[in-house]
C-alpha cells in the first residue's frame, strides 16, 4: 500500500502553499515544494542510476506507476515529511522524502524495498551506503580506513543511526563473496528483529558459511581501505570518457547549474559534472584546477579523481581551485568529477600533465 504519506503530506502543502513542481522521469518522479529546481542533468543521473542499481539487484527498475516518487522539500516544509528531524531524508518503502537532491542513499532503500520493508538495518543500511556513489561535496572525502570499523559482531544489533563503515565492507564482501542474488536472499530473509544467532543460522543456510567465518573474511580486508574503493561506483566510473593523449590534459568549462550534465543542487549549493578519464601507462602527474574569477563562488570549485578499482586502488585526489597535487598514478579508469557553486556559475579548468618524477614539484 503506498501513497498514504504522500496523501498527507500533499494535503497539509498545498493548502498553504499551491501545487507542487513535479519533475517526470523514466523511473523516478520528483515532487517538490513550490520555488525549486533540478540542475538541467539531475533526472537523466537519478534515471541511470535506478537503472545500473536495479541491473546489479537483478530485478526491473520501476516504470510508470511504478516509479519511484521522490518529495523534495529543501525549504520550511521538511517537517511535514515522516523523517527523523535530523535526518537529510529516508524511504518509506518505494517512496524517498529528502532535503537533497539528488539523494542517490535513499533510492537505494528505495530500490531495495521491493524485496523487504523490514530489513536488518545493518544490511539496510550497509547496501545503501556501499552503493550511493562518491560525496557530493569536495571536502566530503574524510573517509576512516577498513582497519577502524568497529567489529561487525557489535554494529548487526546497532540501529541505523550507528552502523558506520563495519556494514558497507561486510555487504560488499559479501555480494564479492557469494553474488548479489544470495546477498539479497539472505536480506529478505532477515528483518529487523533477527537476533545475532538468526543472522548466523541464515548465512550458514542461504551462503554456506557461519558469521565467524564471514567476520574473519571481512577483518582479512585490507585495513587501509576505504569507502569510495568500496563502492561499485556505478555512476561516477561509467561516466563519459575524456579523450587525450596519456600525457597532458587541458579542459575550460562553464559550471551551471542549468547545463545538462549538472547535477545537483544538492543541499541547495552544490553541483558536480561527471566524467572518466584512463590512464594507459602508470606514472607521475602534475594537477591544477584553476579558477576564472577570485571571489566567493570559486571556494566551491574543485576536481576530484577517483581510482575506479576497489581496495588498493589508491585514494581520491582532490585538487581546490587555484591549487596544485602532485600523484603517482596506475594505469587504469578514473573518476574525474568537476564540481562546483549550484546558485551562480563559475569556469574552471583542470590540467593533468605528466611530469618526471625526480624534477622538485609539489604544491
Ligand atoms: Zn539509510
């Protein structure tokens, strides 16, 4: 049964305020509080990301009346909505209430609410937190290494407000482990009175494995790894590609919010511009983001390259605008994410260059 929050919600807004901008996608459907926008390339980002995260869960992405209905209240109204006041947002089964947008952390709830609406909030929250994608936000990058999550054992009792790094490294071990489709039958199977033995008694049924020997898998983990090589990234390393030569790289763009692949706003301030970029032979690279104008906007500005392999892979690099980094790369795929102010656009350009390790450079 959905829409009965919807209803409510709906009737207190617009007997005060007038309809609600409604925004249509393919598999989502937004519908905001009077006076706000979508960056011009946040639905097609919302629409692929349902559609790459249902392929992964192996079942269709919701079409028609089936889509995911999203209320976007960023402004005096979010507390009509059924969240936890602290809370940016949250899923009602198949419906996602938030201040941000987009709020890819609750479309995985969302998505996943087709197979439980009752799930064990360490495996609830561990898949939507090990499939959101990369921070929004350029400083959003502190990020506890694997070897500091508290142990699994402690966490698969907590509630959702303290499950942290401990549940995204055991739900992806063990989607790695024993597949998506296992991992999701043993999600379905637990809810959110399974008790510690229940969680044991159901992974030696559907996986063939006791919670001792998972644990000693996941505490096998490399200690120094991080959420986003956690992630599957599946937006951000399936991005369009930029082409160049393997050595150096120049590009100028203009960040709007209204551009088509901005997306965003975000917490209102915020926009980020996907792309990839493969590096074919490793070595060390010079990078610089440079900002047109010196005023307040440009504090926002930044690029940040992302490893797209998992553990290991090294992490994020982030360069501010008007700074410089210097990184020994892999060959391999990167995440490059451009980001910016969402309320005044802004050009930024970013140079990657090859340089020779054992010339002084730095920032
Ligand atoms: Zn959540």
């Amino acid at each position: 049964m959905r829409g009965r929050a919807l209803i409510i919600v709906a009737a207190a807004l617009s007997a005060c305020e007038g309809p609600l901008e409604v925004f249509e996608g393919e598999h989502v459907v937004v519908r905001a509080e009077p006076g706000f926008d979508l960056c011009g390339g946040t639905m097609a980002h919302m629409d692929e990301f349902v559609a790459r995260l249902a392929a992964e869960m192996q079942q269709a992405p919701p079409t028609g009346d089936e889509r995911i209905e999203f209320r976007w209240y960023p402004g005096e109204h979010w507390a009509l909505l059924p969240c936890r006041r602290s809370a940016f947002g949250c899923a009602r089964g198949d419906e996602v209430f938030s201040v941000l947008m987009p709020h890819n952390h609750e479309l995985v709830h969302a998505l996943a609410s087709e197979r439980s609406r009752r799930a064990l909030p360490f495996f609830a929250e561990g898949l939507a937190e090990g499939y959101q994608g990369l921070h929004w936000q350029a400083d959003g990058l502190t990020e506890l290494p694997l070897g500091q999550a508290k142990r699994v054992q402690d966490e698969l009792g907590g509630g959702p407000a303290e499950l942290g790094l401990a549940s995204v490294g055991f739900v992806r071990l063990l989607v790695q482990q024993h597949g998506m489709a296992k991992f999701l039958a043993l999600y379905s199977l637990l809810s959110r009175r399974s008790s510690v033995t229940d969680v044991d008694e159901a992974l030696r049924t559907v996986l063939g494995v006791s919670l001792d020997e998972s644990i000693a898998a996941f505490e096998a983990l490399p200690a120094d790894c991080i959420r986003p090589q956690l992630d599957p990234k599946l937006l951000e390393c399936s991005a369009p590609a930029l082409e160049w030569d393997d050595s150096r790289l120049a590009v100028f763009r203009m960040l709007d919010c209204s551009q088509d692949d901005a997306v965003g706003p975000y917490d209102g301030d915020h926009l980020q511009v996907l792309h990839t970029l493969t590096v074919r032979e490793p070595g060390t690279f010079e990078l610089r983001a440079i900002a047109e104008r010196p005023d307040e906007a440009v504090s926002l500005n930044a690029v940040v390259m992302t490893p797209c392999s998992g553990c290991g892979g090294g992490p994020p690099i982030r360069v501010l605008a008007r700074e410089r980094a210097r990184a020994d790369l892999a060959a391999g795929r990167y995440s490059l994410r451009w980001m910016g102010p969402a309320a005044v656009p802004t050009t930024l350009g970013f140079l990657l260059e090859r340089v020779d390790a054992s010339e002084p450079g730095g920032p």
